[in-house]
C-alpha cells in the first residue's frame, strides 16, 4: 500500500464508521477482524480516489465490497 494523499485521508476519516458498521453487520469481533478488514477499506479508499469510473457507485457500496474481499484473502 502506497502513502495516502491528503484527500485519501480525509475520505478515510469521514467514512471511518463504515469499518464498525461493517463488522457489526457481519457480527465480527472487533479485536480480531479490525486490522483484516482496515486494509480492503484503505485500498477501497485509494481507489476510489484514483479511478474516476468508480465514483459511479456510493464510497460505501465500494469500500463494503473491498472489506468482504479482505476476508477472503
């Protein structure tokens, strides 16, 4: 993973509730699924930011997606 840009951090920051919600949803445990499910949110973060194409879709239906992707890796 590459070093965020400013505007990166701030999409992360505003939609950091998401990662709870996430794993509330799916009930995970926070201690033990948080540092799995961070990095598909951060990539999704990085992504959105860097492909226009995916804005056509809500941050959040594509941040959801990279999380349920980091679990299966």
């Amino acid at each position: 993973m590459k070093p965020m840009t400013d505007e990166q951090r701030k999409l992360a920051e505003e939609n950091h509730d998401l990662v709870y919600k996430f794993l509330e949803t799916n009930r995970l445990s926070i201690n033990q699924y948080y540092d799995v499910v961070i990095f598909g949110y951060l990539y999704a973060v990085q992504e959105y930011c860097e492909k226009p194409a995916l804005r056509k879709y809500s941050f959040g239906t594509v941040a959801w997606k990279k999380m349920s992707c980091a679990l299966k890796d």
